[in-house]
C-alpha cells in the first residue's frame, strides 16, 4: 500500500487527514464513533484567554452549496482546555493541534504561554481571523504587517511548531502568507472561511443571530484550492489545506495544488466517518495509479506556460 505519512514542520502524521477547529470540538464526541488515533491529527476548538460564551442563536445556517456558521468562538477558556481537554486527547496516537484567539497582541501571549507551560499538546494553530480591539475591530490577518506582529508574539511565547490559519478574506493572501513566514510562522493553514449572509425573506431578516457568518463546505473550495496554489509558489514553509475537502479526490486536489496535509470540517458534520474514508480512498486512488508515497503529489500541478 502507497505511503501516506506526511512531515508538517517535524510534526510526523500517518496520514494527512487532520480535523479543522471548530468542526469536531476537542474530540470526545468522535471518539465515541471511531478511534481517534486513526487520523493524522486534530486541531482543537479555538481556545481564548477567558472563557467566551459565543454568539447569540440562531448560529448554523445551510445554504445551497455550504454551511454558514457564526459560533463566535465559544469554548471553556485556556485553562480548562489544559485542564481538562489535552489530557484526554494525549491518550490517542495522533497531532494535536491547538487552536488559539484573541482581542489582542496580549491575549495571544498569555494563551500561548499558559499553554507552553503545560506542553500537553504537539503544535498551535493560531488563528488570525479574530478582530483585533486594539486596533479598531480590522482582523488580524487582514493586514499583512499585523498578522506579522501577532506571529511574532507567539512565535516567541513557544517552542512548538506554530502553524498560522489564513483569512481569505483578504485582497492579496500571498502577501499575508509572506508576512507570517518571515515572522516565524512554521507552516500555514488555509484558508479559514469565507463571510457571508443568509436572509429570510418571509421575517425580512438575517437567519444568523450575528447577522454575518463564515461560509464553508463546496462552495469554498475552488476559492481555496487557488488561494493553496498561490501561496505554495511564494513560501517555503508547508501548508495544510482546507476548504471545502468532502472526498478523498478533492483532498488530492489540495495536495496536487499544494498542500502537505489536509483539514476536513463541515463534511464531516453530514459523516462523521468521513475523514477515515477520505484517507482510505486516497491510499486506494495512490495504488491504483502507481504512485508509492502521497508526498510525490504535493505542488505536482502541471501548469501550461
């Protein structure tokens, strides 16, 4: 059987399948359906300073090609997901990635810190789609020389591998993806979701409490599969894709385009069986065409001119 162990900046994977943050929770739920240790890894609930009760109802939204959500980052606040969280997800064989957010530069440090200190864990994700309040409310990662200084802090706050999550929702993501490399960045994660609005027309009023949510699930994909092919041509660290990733031939396209492993989120929603399958049928599809190891995919896109 063809190789699927993958290598994200010294974080070894058996496989490139990794649970997106925010999808899957901090894991207890899945691990009652399946054995966790049989993924690559997973990126935990985006874990805060404070414990955050999120947004007001309703919070899920289908659309026609995706899901919109407007959880707000709802979660337990650092100390219980050290506490409580990580020992439970030390017990299986697998990446654990913990995903973090903040208001501020000083948020992200002490989350990093307090996490440093506990080292029950094998990488952060920070995720800089989070309004920066000291800045006037404008994303981190929305502004290249901002996102630099976010990962600057933590990248001095830890010694694990630090993976950065990318907003799409940006102008020019290669010059964020450039600014967070140079800054300390390890690899990159993208891209996160996209914002949109779902309207009821019979209430003549939003279907989210929060008005706006992120959009993910097939709508975003060929968005992401562009924004993946870009950046990989402008950085040197590995990226992890995600968007949109609902079989095991849509994960080949993220790593042909670019991508060392890949994140599954709102599909797994519709099978929570999903992220074994997508790995299953990528070894499968590997066998069937003669290639030995997944890694011999990444970046191949054949491009004319």
């Amino acid at each position: 059987m063809a190789s699927l162990k993958v290598n994200i900046a010294g974080i070894r994977l058996k496989n490139p399948i990794i649970l997106a943050s925010g999808t899957c929770g901090y894991g207890r739920e899945l691990a009652k359906v399946y054995d966790l240790s049989r993924l690559g890894g997973l990126a935990t609930k985006g874990a805060t300073l404070l414990p955050r009760l999120g947004n007001a109802p309703p919070r899920i939204a289908e659309t026609a090609s995706g899901l919109l959500n407007s959880v707000g980052l709802q979660n337990p606040g650092i100390k219980a997901v050290i506490d409580n969280e990580l020992p439970f997800l030390a017990a299986y064989n697998m990446a654990v990635i913990v995903n973090i957010a903040g208001h501020s530069l000083e948020d992200y440090r002490q989350v990093t810190q307090a996490l440093e200190e506990s080292g029950n864990f094998t990488a952060i994700e920070l995720n800089i789609s989070c309004p920066n309040v000291e800045g006037g409310g404008m994303a981190f990662g929305t502004d290249a020389k901002v996102a630099a200084g976010i990962t600057a802090a933590v990248r001095e706050a830890t010694t694990k591998p630090l993976i950065v999550k990318l907003s799409p929702n940006v102008t020019n993501i290669v010059e964020i993806a450039q600014a967070v490399e140079t800054a300390g960045a390890d690899a990159l994660s993208l891209i996160n979701t996209i914002q949109g609005l779902a309207i009821d027309v019979e209430q003549r009023k939003p279907v989210l409490g929060a008005v706006m949510g992120g959009l993910s699930g097939p709508a975003i994909k060929p968005i992401a599969l562009r924004m993946v092919w870009q950046v990989k041509k402008a950085v040197r660290i590995p990226i992890i894709g995600l968007g949109g990733i609902a079989t095991a031939i849509d994960a080949l396209e993220f790593m042909l385009a670019g991508a060392n492993a890949v994140q599954i989120g709102a599909a797994a929603f519709r099978d929570p069986l999903l992220p074994l399958k997508v790995a299953e049928g990528m070894a499968e599809w590997l066998d069937a065409h003669g290639v030995a190891d997944v890694n011999e995919l990444v970046g191949a896109l054949e491009v004319l001119g």
